[in-house]
C-alpha cells in the first residue's frame, strides 16, 4: 500500500496554507457581495456572501485533499498505489495549484481588477486536462484516478489501451480547451465543450471494445488485495 510522508505532503500543505493566507489577507478587501459563478460570456451571473466567495475555494481544496489522501487506504485496487505514487502525487499538487489559480483569479476580479475570467478558468482547466493526459499511460487499475469505466476496472488490456488512447485524447482536448483563450467567441468554446464531450465518450466506447476483445479479463481493479 502507498505510504504518504511529510516529503510528498508538505507541498500540498503548502498550497492548503497559502489558500487561507489569501482569504485572511483579503477579508476586508472585498464586497459583501462578490461574483462566484460567471456565465459563457465571462459575465458574473450569480453573487454571494463574503463567506462564500472566500471560503468555498478552499474548503474544497481541503475536502479534495482529504480525499485523496484516504483513497490509498480505501481503494479495493490499493496495491497498485505503490506503481504510479509518482504521478499520484504530482496530480494531486496540479488539483491543488488549480484551485489556487481560481480563487486568485476570483478575488482579483471582486476587488475590481480587470481580469477575464473566461479565459482564465479555461486556461487552468485546459492544462489540468493536458497533465492528466501526459501521466495517464503510467497509471495502474485503481478505483479514484483515471478513466474508470465498468470496463477498464475488470480487464488490465483494457485499462492499459484505454489509458494510452485517453493520454492522447486529453492533450490535445486539453490544448484545444486552452485554445478557447485566444479565439474570443461563444461558438468556439462551446464547440470545444463539444469537443470534450464527445472524446469521452469515445475513450467510454473504445475501452468496452477493447474489454469485450480481451480473453484473459482480470478481478476488478485489476489487482488482488493481499492482507497487511
């Protein structure tokens, strides 16, 4: 089973802190009422409370981390952690830094920075996609990370090619989400949004093809679970 340690946690630590740092250094910087939700045109469409525009943030960043943190423990494919703890921990910080970028990019536009954020959160959500694509081929069968469909959680072939595919199909979905930064017009982010749809569904269809291909299918989470 993966062993966390203060080495791999103190940078996700790090960015925890930082996130409360910003909310005390802020507190009286913003409006009561402050924008937490922007619509495709970059245009705020719902406002909330101080509280809520500070605090939601990284009160899911701690839940996320939180998560995360137990899945190595809870996972019936736990076994396989010890595999890919590498790229295990680096997503987990990009998660983190991710939803750090968001609640800067947040507060600068309540304290009345001109900021656009639909650029922004495309941008950050864009990269996340083309990380997770550049570490996908080194993940192993696991229940939290990856491309978990009924097939790729009962047949390794499938799991493996489905993840080298989706490694792929997530840069350049990622890449193209980023793209929508540049090109400022409505129709283009959501024909991207299409985009993005429609190559997860392919990665959903091609891993039941690759399953239904395989004559050596595996136990769910393509590992077995042996007593500690």
């Amino acid at each position: 089973m993966l062993r966390l340690s203060p080495r791999t946690e103190w940078p996700l630590w790090g960015i925890l802190g930082v996130m409360f740092v910003i909310v005390a250094v802020n507190w009286h910087a913003v409006p009561d009422q402050m924008p937490v939700h922007w619509g495709l045109s970059g245009q705020p469409d719902r406002w909330g409370g101080r509280a809520e525009g500070l605090l939601l943030l990284p009160c899911v960043a701690v839940g996320l981390y939180l998560i995360l943190l137990l899945a190595p423990r809870i996972d019936p494919g736990r076994a396989n952690y010890v595999s890919f703890a590498t790229s295990y921990a680096a997503i987990r910080f990009v998660l983190l830094l991710v939803l750090l970028g968001v609640q800067v990019a947040t507060i600068l536009a309540a304290r009345g920075v001109p900021i656009d954020i639909s650029r922004i959160v495309p941008l950050l959500v864009g990269a996340l996609m083309a990380f997770l694509g550049s570490v996908f081929s080194r993940l192993r069968p696991n229940w939290f990370i990856g491309i978990r469909t009924p097939w790729t959680l009962s047949s390794k072939r499938s799991w493996d090619e489905t993840h080298h595919l989706g490694g792929w199909v997530f840069i350049i979905l990622g890449l193209l989400l980023m793209s929508t930064a540049l090109v400022r017009a409505t129709w283009y982010l959501i024909a991207a949004l299409a985009a993005i749809g429609a190559g997860i569904l392919l990665l959903v269809v091609y891993s039941y093809v690759v399953w239904s291909r395989d004559p050596d299918k595996t136990a769910p989470a393509g590992t077995m679970v042996t007593r500690e």
